[in-house]
C-alpha cells in the first residue's frame, strides 16, 4: 500500500459487532413498534400496521448496520439482493409470528405488544445470524 491509497477499515470481531447490532436493532425496534401502535392506533388493520412498521424498522435497520455493525460503505447490487432476500424471508417469518402469537396468546393485558416482541425477536436472531454470515460476510 502507498500513501496515496487509503486502508480498509478493520473487521469489527464478534462481540463488537453483536454489540453494536443490539444497539442499532433497539433503535430500530423503537421505530418498528413505535409505527405498529400508531397505526393501530389510527384504526389500521393490524397484519398491515405490523407490515408496514417492519419495513421502515428494517430499513432503519438495514443502514445503521451496514455502516456502523458490518462497517460498509456501499452496498452494492449482490449485497442489496442479498438484504432482499434476507428480509423478504424475515418479514413472512415476522408477520407469520405475530399472526400465530395473536392466535396463541390469551387474551391478557399487552397481548399485541407481546406478540410483537415474539415475532421482532425471532426475526433479529435470524437477521443477525445472515447478515454476518451472509450479507456481509466477515
């Protein structure tokens, strides 16, 4: 390398990364829930709410992490087919969740929000695991 050409960023390790992924996806889950009860709130039918707030949470997601978790600064058409993927399959396994949770869960105080807990939560494990393993291969 010469003078002129600047260096890669270093990989972040693991635990690094897995730390900040939570501090990005707490920011991101406040947007996801945050949007879900306002458009419940608003009379919207709840599989839409839930479809609708996945997508701008995800998408919060998505670019923290891409530049702050997995330290990349272009996406790159592979890798943005690779995130379309990614949280295509999240998203059916997200709403299909919270739809199961809403069938499963008796009726108590804060179901919906539990529900959205259950589902957010499954979605994160796999959307980590993918994006390291994946998208963003480190």
């Amino acid at each position: 390398m010469t003078a002129t050409q600047p260096s890669a960023p270093a990989q972040l390790g693991l635990v690094a990364q897995l730390s900040r992924f939570v501090a990005v996806g707490v920011l991101s889950a406040l947007v996801d829930f945050g949007v879900y009860h306002a458009l419940l709130s608003l009379g919207t039918y709840v599989h839409v709410a839930k479809g609708i707030s996945f997508i701008l949470g995800t998408t919060t997601a998505y670019l923290l992490n891409r530049r702050f978790t997995f330290g990349e600064s272009k996406g790159g058409s592979a890798r943005f087919a690779g995130f379309l993927l990614l949280y295509g399959t999240t998203f059916a396994i997200n709403i299909g969740m919270n739809a199961l949770m809403l069938v499963v869960l008796p009726e108590i105080p804060l179901r919906v929000s539990i529900a959205w807990v259950i589902a957010q939560g499954t979605a994160t494990i796999i959307n980590f695991v993918m994006l390291r393993l994946v998208v963003f291969r480190s």
